[in-house]
C-alpha cells in the first residue's frame, strides 16, 4: 500500500458565517450589542442582588451565581467570534484552542448544574415551606455551589483531555463559531471512538441527569400548586417558577439538539445558528427573564433607579 502523507495541524482557522460576505457587518454589529448586553444585564443583576437585602435570599444567591457564569461563558466564545468575523476568519492555536474548549465545557456545565439546584431550591420552598429556611441553610447552599463548580471543572477536564489527545492533520478549517468538539472530531485523522463515547458519556448522563432533578422538582411543585384553594396563591407560586422554567428551555432545549443526535458529516448553517443561541442569546436572555417576570426584582431596579435620580439632584 502506498504510504498516504499528512501535515500534522497545529493550529485551526474557524471561518464561521465568513461565506457570507454581506453579513459580516451587521453580524458583527448584532454578536457585539448582544454581548454588552449580556455584561450590563448580568452585571447589573450581581449587583442588584448584593444591593438590595431583600434579595439576600437563597433563589437569588443561587441567580448571582448564574450571572456570573453567563459572564465567563459568554466571555469565553463571543470575542473570538466577533475576531473571526472582523478579519474575515481568524488562526487560533492549538492550546488557545483546547482553553477555549475547556472554558465553554467548564462554564456551559455550572450552568447545567445550577440550573438543576434552583429548581430544587423552588421545589424545597414551594413543597417545604416551612423547613425551606433549615434546609438551605447558607452552608448548604455554598456546598451545592462548590459541588457544581467542582463538577463541571471535572467535566471540562476530562472532555479537553480526551479531545485533544486526538492527531489532527490535514484540512485546519473548523467551519463554527468556536472549539467545539463535533467540528473537531471531523478534523481527527487517527481513531476518534474514544472521545465520541465522551460526547455520549457528557450527554447521556451530565444533561439527563440535570433535567431529571428539574423534572421530578417540578412535577412536585406542579402538585403542590394545584392543592392551594386560592387562584392568587396558585398564581404567586407559579410565577416564582415560570422565569426558571423558561430559562430551563432556552438553554436545555439547544443543548439537547446539539448534543443528543448524530454528529456526523459537516457542520450544518443550522448548527451554527443553533450554537449562537445557547452561547450568544440565552446568557443575554437570562437577567431579562428573570426581571421582567419576578416582582422581587422589578421592584428592587425600581429602588435603585429612584436612588440613582435622587443621588444626581443637587
């Protein structure tokens, strides 16, 4: 057989949306009001939640901690993409490449984690009301915090070791927004079965598991809800969970498409534009949901408004 020679790669040219050369400007312009969106909007929600004392309470401890990852998430992705677009595609090594992957996996598995402890966190309160406060104590609730961050940092680990003890060789171009490890694998010139049973490990049981404490959480809370006799208790308990559960969907839902299907053959437009919203739009969408459909927090921006305008009066 005649020997088949590879270049080794050493580094990747993402090109994400660079075929559309009509694009480039306003798709620049979009991805970059988004993301000083998502810093206003989370940042402002941090401090809001530090602020004000009535918000001093494990729900929004628990929101504090999400915004911040949104944060470091957003953070880890958007940049590069507004780089890739602005020069019209751009080179990332290999190890930028494998930060970044292990970045997006760190932080895209807090969230999954934390999103699960405020749904436990709702289910304690709406259906144990009365122990919530010994339940989730401030020692608990920075166990279940630590937990998470210590788990996703285990996750991220073990994906980007895996990913990247893969060789590369031949085309360097990844045709996504970032170093994701679908597109990798399609660029892998040796046996890649270890790291695709790495997607189906991280999606089989990191996710699944996420949404199944979501699920039974919920499925309490919804029988709980319906045994209180007044319709306005029924709609106060309710409207302490509908921000999560759209929060829930937003994030889990592109997840889910993402991940828990097959992941050969070459990135779809689709798959970008799928990827975009669960990096770009759901961490931008987060401090908006939660505000406008929580009272907790219109009324402590309405408090911080108010002092705002009195504090600029001579």
């Amino acid at each position: 057989m005649a020997e088949r020679n590879y270049t080794v790669v050493t580094e990747f040219f993402l090109t994400a949306f660079t075929e559309h050369l009509q694009w480039r400007v306003p798709l620049f312009l979009i991805f970059l009001s988004f993301y000083l969106a998502t810093m206003l909007g989370n940042t402002g929600m941090i401090l809001l939640i530090r602020g004000d004392c009535r918000l001093h309470t494990p729900m929004y401890f628990f929101l504090s901690h999400l915004s911040l990852v949104d944060i470091c998430y957003s953070s880890a992705i958007i940049p590069q993409m507004l780089a890739v677009l602005w020069e019209h595609g751009t080179t990332i090594s290999q190890a930028r490449c494998a930060a970044q992957f292990f970045l997006f996996t760190f932080f895209a598995s807090i969230d999954c984690y934390l999103l699960a402890i405020m749904a436990y966190d709702r289910y304690t309160a709406v259906c144990q009301p009365l122990l919530y406060v010994t339940i989730i104590t401030e020692k608990a609730r920075w166990g279940l915090v630590t937990g998470a961050y210590v788990a996703g940092f285990f996750s991220a680990f073990v994906r980007t070791v895996t990913a990247f003890t893969l060789s590369f060789c031949g085309n360097n171009e990844i045709n996504f927004i970032f170093c994701d490890l679908p597109p990798l694998l399609k660029l892998s010139c040796g046996d890649s079965y270890t790291q695709e049973v790495v997607i189906i490990v991280f999606a089989l049981f990191v996710m699944p598991a996420c949404i199944l404490v979501i699920l039974v959480s919920y499925l309490f809370i919804i029988v709980a809800i319906l045994q209180i006799h007044s319709a306005g208790g029924r709609a106060k308990s309710f409207s302490t969970c509908a921000s999560h559960l759209t929060a829930v969907a937003l994030f889990f839902g592109t997840l889910i498409f993402m991940y828990l299907r097959d992941n050969t053959g070459q990135s779809s437009e689709g798959d970008r534009v799928v990827s975009v919203l669960y990096t770009v739009v759901t961490p931008m969408l987060n401090p908006l949901i939660y505000s406008l459909r929580n009272k907790e927090v219109k009324e402590a921006t309405r408090k911080a408004l108010s002092k705002s305008k009195a504090a600029r009066i001579p």
